[in-house]
C-alpha cells in the first residue's frame, strides 16, 4: 500500500481542567469547617485556619495583631469594663478594672487610681454595669456593691438588725379564741430587706375576712375589731413591712408597708399572696453573679442563698438600686427547686418588636431554658403592688455563660452548652411576629462540642467590625483561643487568634480612635490591656504563626478520575515575608503524601526563586531574580507539579518572622487521565 493511501489515525486530545479557588462560583465563602472530614468538604472551604481571619470579599490573611495598651497592672484581673463620664456634653472615657482583688480606674491610659473601701474576691469574675453615674459590681461572693463616678468612691450597702418580736394589742370587739391570726415584721433599706422577725400569734374570735364587715360602725376610729402591733426601732430603717397569715402558721405573706413602729389591721388591707416574707436578709445587697438593664430597670440573678430567684429593682429615681418591695422591687422564683438555674437576664424584644426582658437558664448537662419576664401592677386594697409575669419561651436552649450573650443585628446571641454550640434568637423572614432560635456553628460544631463544661461561665463574647468575637477553651477548663464568626460573610474561624482572653471591651480613646481591647490570661509581654487591631501584623513584636489548609480536592466530582496535574499556582494579595506552600496528593498507585514543600518570598526584598512568576516565560521555569513590593497585588507564585493525581490539598504556614499574607486565590491546572482504575481500589 502507498504511502499516500495509508490510513490516518486520529488521537484522542486529552481533556484539560482548571480549579480555581477564590474566584466566583468557588470563592472562600464556606470559611473553615469541622463538620465534615476534610475529604467532604466543598470546595472553597478549609481544614485548617490558625491565626487567619476572612477578610474583604472572603480571602483568607493573617488575622489581626496587638500590642499592649495603657498602664500595666498586677493580676490577676477579674473585673474589666469601660465607663464615661460628661462634663456637659463632653465625654471622658475610662477604663476600671479589678486587680489582684483591688479596683482600679484610667482616664489617661497612662497611670492606674486606686478606689480604697473595699477588697474583692479573686475568685471570681465581677460583672460591672454602668448606671446613673455609678458603677455597679457584682460576682456572686462580694454584696452588691457600686462605685460613684461623680467622686470615684466605693460604696456597700449596711445591713441592719432584724426588728424584735411585736407585740399585739386585740381590740375587744375580736377578743377571745377560735381563730388564729400570725404576724412578723421586717424592716428595710435603701438595697434590701431583713428576714422576718420572730412569728407572733395572735388568737381572736372572728375571721378575719369578716373583722370590717361586722364593724359595728363601719368607722375606724370606733372599731373595736383590730390587732395593734408595735415593735422596736431598728437603727438605719428607713421602712418596715408587715407579713400576715390568718391560715397557716410559719408563711406569711406581705400585708402593708409603714414608716412608723406600729401598725393596725383592721380586716381591711388585702394580703398579698405574691410577696412572701423573707427568710434571708438583703440588706447588705445580696451577692449576685449577674445584673442588667432592662426598660430602664435593674435585674439581676446568682444569689447564691435563693439561686432560682430573678430579682428586679424599683423603677422610681431615687430607689433604682432597691430590690425589695417597700421601694417598688422586687423577685420571682423560676423553677424553684429544679435542676435549672438562671444564668442571664437583659432586654431583647417579642416577635412584635415590642421590650420584654428574657431570662436565660441552665442546668448542669449544658441544657436549658429561654424564659420571659413582664412586670405589671395590681391594686391589693389600697396598695399599688408589681406583680411580675414570667413564661417560657423556648424549651432546650439556654445558657451557662451570661458574658457569651451579645446583642447585635437585632438578634441575640449566645452560648449554649446543650447541644453545644452558639445560637441565635431573632425575627425569621417567613414567620410573622415570630421569634426563632438556630445554631449559626454548625458547621464547626465539633470544635464547640471539645469545650467543657468546667469552661461554660468562662465564655465571653463581643461584637467588633460586623464580627462575633468569642473567647472559649477548646478542650480546656481555661480560654485558650478566640473565635471569631464574620456575620456579613456567615462564616466561622474558630483558631483565628491562638490565645485565650478572659474580657473583652470596646473602647474610644482621647483621639476618638475605636478599639477592641482585651485581657490575655496568660500575657506574652507584660502585664498589660491587648488592643486587637487589624494595622498590627504582630502580637506586640512577636510573629504570628498563620497556618491554612484546604480541604482534600478532587479532579473530578465522582472523585475516581486521575489526571497529570502541572501547575500549581497561588495569587497572593499585600503580603511579606516566607510562606511554605506545601501540595499533598494521591498519585496513581501510591497513598496519600506530601509532593512539594516550596518556599514563596513575598515582600520588599529582591530574592532568587526556584521557578519564575509567570506560566510561560521564555525558558519554562527557570531561576529568576524578581521583586515584590509588599502593596503588590495578584502576586502569583507558580509549583511546577507534573504528576498524576486523583485528588489533592494545598496548605500555607509562615515561617521566619514578621511574615503576614493574604491568599487571594489558589489554580491547580492539568489534563485528565483515561487510566483505569488505581489497583489498590479493587477489591476482587
């Protein structure tokens, strides 16, 4: 057969492929996953995301650095809040803290001021709230106590004496037995209530309910049907309250408040059965572990004598930080004797958008409750009493760590250890006047699932720059790590700064500058305030360690198809310093490996690098010299690759010091590879 009549043999062209990360549809949007094992993860989203947050529209960088902020302090801190003070409409701000058990103040941010009157415990944390120009602490082991911010001085609240037993006077008209009427007596301050005096019992000869009905004259003044009681002044009382009970010896209930030392019941003042008497005395203000604002209204809870109590102060100017009845206060028990105790309590809303204070609870598995609490008043008689209406919201969802709750976005956050995780209670767009709650982690769930619940109370948590911020211990009993959840991207990363804080604050400084500033538990560079920011590229000039690392890509989307992969190529954004980029695949009839760990110099320094910049330059990769401003940007690093794989994963770390990066986006490019089967995948 001639040459020319010989039969051409058409060969088949190898079909090319080019995954890209960081470009749409495959941008960064997923964040870091836990959820799902590496080999599962959809493209676009991480294994591994230590110190690096999201930034712009997703790239993954170094996160934000610190520095110390401030004066430097003893420790341990435990207590931290910002307050204000105006002369006219000009603010001063400041910082107080509360260190080695002594409370201190900056205006300056340059020097500490002792406030002396009082030593806190170390032991646990104070919450501290800025109301009426006084600062109010509170930990659950110290009363209540509050610091004057007119004159930055510390005041506690004096208990007094319990009044003396009363004695009674019994009007002849109700003179005799059959009957027998139980009084006792408190007295009260400013802060809080005594317990009852001791029971006088009283026997009469009528019912009670009937004493101003059978009154001959229907006059007080010639009624014969009464009880008198007259007891002791109590030195610092600024009222008293009488308890009855015409039923049952031992419970007695509110039945009037009086200035005087004596009282008469004449049968006609109605007892209230919502405000018994008190067995303990809270005068000296009862030591809470939480307080809050709701409706310009004081709450709080973590009495550690009456620990399902949620107590709610006077509404009236000048008792606003009274707790007991006489002034307009008062308290509800929710689930009195049950396994949950409330934790929180602070303003949020109904589904309606109207102000109803909500009450979280918490039980020792993690598990809890969501509760609501509405204060109406009634007319008992001729007293005006609050009346508070309280009613479950949600069952399952609670909270064991009161400083994990932030409101932002209209909705609220929080901790929960039951199922483990962080939830959100808010409007739902297709439920009317709804309010619903829904885990916004669960996709790094098992990273929340490590806490324990020894580190639950711990928790805290801040809103900064449209980001949750979340100070937890992943498998310890100390904070160890911060979160940080994008809440315009929705995504997590849960190692974005490697060190644990113990408060967050944020804070405007004497420039008008707006900055996060926190607490290291376990400080790097002195005793001093953090301030986080995204202009540091280092913690106080220590580098930062960055490490990222992709999910396991596969060629293909039925994940048993091979290809002769060529390039790998990274687009960096403004970045200095050493990255190792290190590809791990599984070549044909070989286990999973490392292929290549190549170093990419990035920055203001002129260096020699194994391959060019550039795909196609004019002899392929050869050595080059090249350099890189550290503001340039689409800086493209090239790994010549040339094996074939059925799947791979990309992981970037700095190494060498002050290095910081963006990775804009990852190319893996190649033809795919009609082989059959790898033969360690058949099984016969």
């Amino acid at each position: 057969m001639a040459i020319g009549n010989a039969a051409k043999i058409k060969g088949t062209q190898p079909k090319g492929f080019m995954t890209v990360i960081g470009q749409p549809p495959n941008i960064w949007k997923n964040g870091y996953i836990s959820l799902v094992s590496p080999d599962r993860l959809p493209l676009g989203a991480v294994a591994v995301a230590n110190n690096i947050m999201q930034r712009q529209d997703g790239v993954w960088g170094t996160r934000w650095g610190s520095a110390n902020f401030g004066p430097s302090y003893t420790g341990p801190i435990t207590g931290f809040t910002d307050f204000t003070t105006y002369s006219g409409t000009t603010p001063t701000n400041g910082i107080m803290i509360i260190d080695n058990g002594v409370l201190k103040y900056s205006t300056n941010m340059t020097s500490w001021t002792t406030v002396i009157g009082h030593t806190y415990t170390t032991t646990k944390w104070s919450t501290m709230l800025q109301f009426e120009n006084k600062v109010i602490i509170v930990n659950g082991v110290d009363a209540m106590s509050y610091i004057d911010l007119t004159t930055f001085t510390y005041y506690g609240f004096t208990g007094i004496s319990t009044p003396a037993t009363p004695t009674a006077t019994v009007g002849s008209g109700i003179t005799g037995t059959g009957y027998n009427i139980y009084y006792q007596v408190t007295a009260s301050t400013a802060s809080g209530e005594t317990a009852g005096s001791t029971v006088v019992t009283v026997p009469v000869n009528l019912d009670r309910g009937y004493w101003w009905n059978t009154s001959s004259t229907g006059n007080i003044s010639t009624s014969t049907n009464y009880v008198t009681l007259s007891w002791g002044a109590v030195t610092g009382a600024i009222g008293y309250t009488v308890y009855c009970s015409d039923n049952e010896a031992g419970i007695t209930y509110e039945l009037a408040q009086v200035n005087g030392t004596t009282y008469t019941d004449y049968g006609i003042d109605s007892i209230n059965n919502f405000a018994q008497v008190p067995t303990t005395d809270t005068t000296t203000a009862p030591a809470f572990s939480w307080i809050a604002l709701s409706d310009n209204r004081l709450y709080a809870t973590g009495d550690p004598n009456h620990i399902n109590r949620v107590y709610f102060a006077s509404s009236q100017r000048n008792n606003n930080l009274a707790f007991n009845a006489f002034l307009g206060g008062g308290w509800v028990d929710i689930l009195p004797g049950g396994q949950q105790i409330p934790t929180y309590v602070g303003q949020f809303r109904t589904g309606q958008g109207n102000p109803m204070t909500t009450i979280l609870l918490s039980d020792p598995s993690g598990y809890g409750t969501t509760w609501n609490i509405d204060l109406t008043t009634d007319t008992i008689g001729n007293t005006v009493i609050t009346v508070p209406s309280v009613s479950q919201s949600l069952a399952t969802f609670g909270s064991g760590a009161p400083r994990s709750v932030i409101q932002t976005n209209q909705n609220i956050y929080f901790h929960s250890g039951g199922p483990a995780g962080i939830y959100t209670t808010g409007s739902v767009p297709t439920l009317f006047n709804v309010l619903s709650t829904n885990e916004i982690s669960i996709l790094v769930r098992p990273d929340l699932q490590s806490i324990p619940l020894g580190n639950i109370p711990s928790i805290c948590g801040i809103e900064f720059d449209r980001k949750l911020f979340y100070a937890v211990g992943l498998g310890s009993t100390t904070n160890n790590t911060i979160m940080v959840y994008d809440l315009e991207k929705e995504t997590w990363s849960v190692n974005a700064f490697t060190f644990g804080v113990i408060g967050f604050v944020r804070f405007v400084d004497s420039n008008g500058n707006l900055r996060l500033l926190a607490i290291r538990n376990s400080p790097k560079a002195g005793n001093y305030m953090q301030d986080l920011y995204n202009t540091y590229t280092t913690d106080n000039g220590i580098s930062i360690q960055s490490e990222l690392e992709t999910g396991l890509i596969h060629l293909t989307p039925d994940h048993t198809q091979f290809g002769f992969v060529q390039y790998a190529t990274t687009e960096f954004g403004p970045s200095t310093g050493e990255v190792d980029i290190s590809i791990s695949g599984t070549p044909y009839n070989s286990p999973y490996q490392e292929l290549y760990s190549e170093i990419a110099y990035l920055g203001n320094s002129t260096v020699t690098s194994g391959f060019s910049s550039y795909l196609y330059s004019s002899m392929m990769f050869s050595a080059s010299t090249f350099s890189v401003s550290p503001s340039a940007l689409a800086n493209k690093q090239t790994i010549r690759v040339m094996k074939i794989l059925n799947n791979y994963a990309i992981a970037y770390s700095s190494i060498g010091s002050n290095t910081n990066f963006v990775v804009n986006q990852q190319v893996m490019q190649g033809n795919l590879t009609p082989i059959p089967p790898q033969p360690s995948w058949i099984i016969n």
